[in-house]
C-alpha cells in the first residue's frame, strides 16, 4: 500500500484522510497509516463492504469502528453497499460514523455530501463491462439525487463531495459549484502502464479517470484493494491518500 498526499487549498487548515474501495479486506495498515498521520477528518467513497452487508463484513465493521475514534468519519455509498440491510444503516451510526446517503452535514466551514451510487436498490447482476456513462441519461429521480446536488450546491461553504463514481463527475458534478470531488471505483485502472491505467468498471477499456486529481477538484484514489472483476491488478499498487485542504 502506497501513501499518497495532495495539496488542495481551500482555505480550511484540515488533513483529510481519503478511503476508497476497502472491500471488507484486512485494515490494520491502513488503520495504522490513519492514525500515523493525524487526520482532521476521515472521507470514505464506498465499497468499504463486499458482496456481503455490513453486519457479516469483520474488516468493514472493525475499520469504521476504529476510525471514528480516530478523527470524524463520514461515509458515502458506492456500488457494493447495494447490498446493505436495513439494519446496516443503524450500525453505521452505532459505530460512530455519519452515512450521507444523497444527503449532507456542515462540518465548521466545511459542507460534505454524499452522492449515492445508482446501483442502489438494484439487485441484478450488473457487468463489469456495462459503462454506465452512456446511460446516465437514465438517472434515477426517485432516489433524491439531483435534488440533492441542486441543495448540495446552493449551501454557503467549502463543498466537498464523495462520490464513488469518478464517471458521474463529467456528466453531473464537472460544471457545478463544488469545490473538491472525491471517487474511487476505477481501482487505478486495474492494470497500469506508461502511467496509464488499462480498464476500470464502468469505464472500460482506456478509461479516462484512474488514479490522481483532475481539473484541480476532482481526486480519484487507486483504492484499497485489488478487486476488479475478471481483470487483474498489475502495476498498479493499493493506496491510501491524504489531502491538504
């Protein structure tokens, strides 16, 4: 696991430790990594589960759980958390961790938002190879989200969303008023090569956002683990980032 640090100024003087694509696996580094560093705050962008709710994920409960007694923890859900139970939401507050689910909270001067995947409340299998971006058109209303962007957008302070899609920024998140964007998903691109990352879910082949910042606000971390599907990880190491902001 790789350590990556940014700077981003936005004017409020906080260290955020940003965690991505943990899928349930063993945390203690990253735990240890946290802790090492001093974070002001703790954003986590999804996948923190696998294939599994959260009451039978050891490594998911254990790293919230710790976490939070760590710095401030704030989650959002990514494509996996699909399968989260009921009571899985009731746990992640018990754990000491806020859940922003299309939703936000003002943290000093600071507004952090989540924006849901929209794999949730789906329960098809849905291929590795789909790229959602060209159906983004199909954006669920139902489930608050664009009215949750809309609020989101509108609220007086520093914005920083989590959204576990790095594909949703062009098309939802890219031309708002939103000051930092924090994804994961594409796993640095699976296999990495020239500095290129190869494939990501959702994505495909050659895909466009894999690991680093884009356009100054949006930073997209390689992950945590090495889960893709069919595709391996090459090249490409598990990393926990930390930004200056």
């Amino acid at each position: 696991m790789k350590t990556v640090f940014y700077k981003i100024d936005l004017g409020l003087k906080k260290k955020i430790a940003f965690v991505s694509d943990l899928h349930d696996r063993p945390c203690e580094k990253v735990l240890a990594a946290i802790k090492d560093n001093s974070p002001d705050l703790i954003l986590v962008t999804g996948d923190f589960v696998h294939d599994k709710p959260l009451e039978y994920s050891k490594n998911a409960k254990k790293f919230l759980a710790t976490a939070s007694r760590l710095a401030p923890c704030f989650v959002s859900l990514g494509n996996h958390e699909r399968f989260l139970e009921k009571g899985d939401r009731f746990l992640i507050r018990t754990l000491g961790v806020t859940l922003l689910d299309n939703s936000f909270v003002c943290v000093d001067n600071a507004v952090i938002g989540g924006l849901s995947s929209f794999y949730m409340g789906r329960t098809e299998k849905i291929s590795h190879f789909r790229r959602t971006v060209d159906s983004l058109n199909e954006m669920p209303q139902s489930n608050g989200a664009k009215s949750f962007l809309d609020e989101f957008e509108k609220t007086d302070g520093v914005k920083i969303l989590l959204c576990h899609h790095p594909e949703y920024y062009s098309a939802f998140v890219k031309d708002r008023k939103i000051d930092l964007v924090l994804s994961g998903h594409a796993h640095g691109g699976q296999i990495r090569l020239f500095g290129l990352g190869l494939f990501a879910p959702d994505q495909g082949i050659m895909p466009v956002f894999t690991r680093g910042i884009y356009d100054g606000k949006l930073v997209v971390s390689a992950g945590l683990a090495n889960t893709g599907g069919i595709v391996p990880r090459l090249f490409n190491p598990t990393e926990l980032v930390f930004i200056q902001a």
